[in-house]
C-alpha cells in the first residue's frame, strides 16, 4: 500500500523553534568562544524573532571548559518580554547556580542508553533519575519551569539499537517528576524517517504532543525528512542550532544540530509561521561563523553566503 502524501498531510499552522546553538552548539567547539561574542550571538537571535533559547550550562567548567562563563553570559543577556532563556544543569548545584544567575527555565538531561548516560554523566539512567529529586522539586518550588532531553533515542555510539519502549518510559517518569516538555534526541544523526514514525508513534499513543519535542542530528542528511515525519504527526516543537553548530562530546562521530534556518526555511515555504526573520537569523548564524574560527554546515547559510559573493562580485564589474 502506498501512502499519499500533499493533501492529505497534516502540518501545523505554527511552530516553535527551540535554539540551542548557544549551549548545545557551543559547548563542542575546539575554540574558546570569548563571552562578549556569545552574548551578541544570543542577542542577534532574539533580534531575529526566536523566543526559545538555551543560553548555556551549569556545568562544572571541568567537563565542559566551553560553557565556563555561564553566570556571565546568563547576567550579560538581554531579556524582553516574551523571549524564554533556559539553561541546563545538572545537578542541585547547578540549579543552584543558575537560580543566582536570573534563569528562569532550567532543563535536565539523561539518554535512553545506559552507556552513553554514564559517558555523559557518570551515572546510571536510575541514579540520574533518582539525582533529579535534587533538581526538579526544587527548580518547580521557585516556579521554574523544568524541560528534559532523553539523548540516543534512535541510537547509540556505544550500544548501537535503543528499545523504543525506554523512550516511552522516561518520557512517563520525567513528565510525572514535573517536567514540562521532553526532548527526544537522535544525538549521533542516525535516525530515519519510518524509525521517527514508529518511536514517535509509540511515545504520542501514551503522551500528548505538546509534551513531546524532537532535537535531530544531521549527521546522515535525514534531519529535515524527519522533521516533516515529526510534524505530521503533531509535534509543534523542534529543536535545531543556528548555523548547524554543535555535536556531542560523548558521542564519537556525531555531526551537527539541525541547523536553524535550514529547518525554518523548509516551515517557511510550507506557509507553517515560526515567527522568526530569515535573513537576520541567517546573519547570526555567520557572524557564529565568524567567532568559531570555520564555516558552518547549514545548507542555506551556504547558499546565502554564495548569493552574497556573487551579488558582490556582479557590482564589481559592472553587472
């Protein structure tokens, strides 16, 4: 049997993108990033319409040099109205930490693997769970809102194939310890789009959607295929990096984020509203290129640095 698509697809009218390219992207670069330049790119953001951010980590600077700064950048950044800055933490000291710093969104982050969670945080999937008592009772209690990424959903650096019914679990155990919305991770870019389909599915029979968001890698070029799958099956939030910035360090081999105006190019020719300007994010996104020393992967930064270059090089000779 064939499925149909065009018509008979069901997109939303509206979708939020979810930036992490200040803290997920960030936090794998080779180069110190100088915190004047993360607070202009966070402010660039907010320029260009995005109203959802993680601004970075408070994480011990040991494990993540990169995101050292995380006070300053939290005190540096400009908050209108209307925009959500988060950070993650993880731990109590962290929360901590962060709550000092004036954020007023923290996340909490685990993977569907027990190796890459004890790669990435030293810790049994049970004993971080159980470590989240310390963080999410308390983050709720100073009406902090509290959001979850379950990484290596759709697969594992280290375990290769993740059961799907791990995904529905902690989804389950994250929303009852009162987290507002989890994040599943393809974190190494493997997943497909029938692989979306299927664990989705499986997670959205037991879940509300607004409860659910989707953060993909673009390791194998899949990430917007699976986005479309993720959107037709009511999902309203995607997460993705200006610029395609980051990876995981815990992750060998894994590429960057969705990049951000690549995904909201896509929404923007399917008349689906992010609310994001195009051309100023695509802005930020160069001058993140700019202050990371390399270019970038997004495909339409590329191609509109490339239209840029030969607009220069017409008015050069005269047309």
């Amino acid at each position: 049997m064939v499925r149909q698509l065009g018509e008979n697809m069901k997109l939303p009218t509206n979708v939020t993108i979810y930036e992490v390219g200040p803290r997920d992207g960030l936090q794998n670069e080779a180069r110190q990033v100088p915190t004047t330049d993360k607070i202009r790119f966070i402010d660039a953001l907010v320029a260009a319409g995005i109203r959802d951010i993680e601004i970075t980590s408070f994480v011990s600077p040991k494990w993540i040099p990169q995101l050292a700064d995380a006070v300053e950048v939290a005190r540096g950044v400009k908050r209108p109205a209307g925009v959500r800055m988060s950070a993650l933490v993880p731990n109590r000291r962290g929360l901590d930490t962060a709550l000092a710093a004036g954020m007023k969104e923290i996340a909490v982050f685990l993977s569907a693997s027990e190796t890459h969670n004890k790669k990435n945080v030293n810790k049994s999937i049970a004993d971080t769970l159980v470590a989240f008592d310390e963080v999410i009772p308390h983050a709720r209690k100073a009406n902090v809102p509290v959001r979850a990424y379950v990484s290596t959903v759709f697969g594992c650096p280290y375990e290769g194939d993740v059961d799907p019914a791990r995904s529905v679990a902690l989804t389950g155990q994250l929303r009852d310890m009162g987290v507002y919305q989890v994040s599943l991770g393809d974190t190494i870019g493997v997943a497909n789009p029938q692989q979306v389909e299927d664990v989705l599915g499986r997670v959205l029979a037991v879940h509300p959607a607004d409860s659910v968001a989707v953060h993909f890698h673009d390791t194998q070029g899949t990430a917007l295929a699976n986005c479309l799958v993720a959107l037709t099956m009511g999902i309203t939030t995607i997460d993705s990096a200006a610029g395609g910035l980051g990876g995981c360090p815990y992750a060998p081999g894994a590429s960057g984020n969705l990049a951000t105006e690549d995904v909201v190019a896509m929404l923007h020719a399917m008349n689906i509203k992010t609310g994001i300007d195009l051309d100023k994010l695509t802005e930020a996104s160069r001058s993140a290129s700019a202050f990371v020393g390399h270019e970038l992967p997004s495909k339409y930064l590329k191609a509109h640095l490339g239209k840029q270059a030969r607009a220069r090089r017409r008015a050069e000779h005269g047309g």
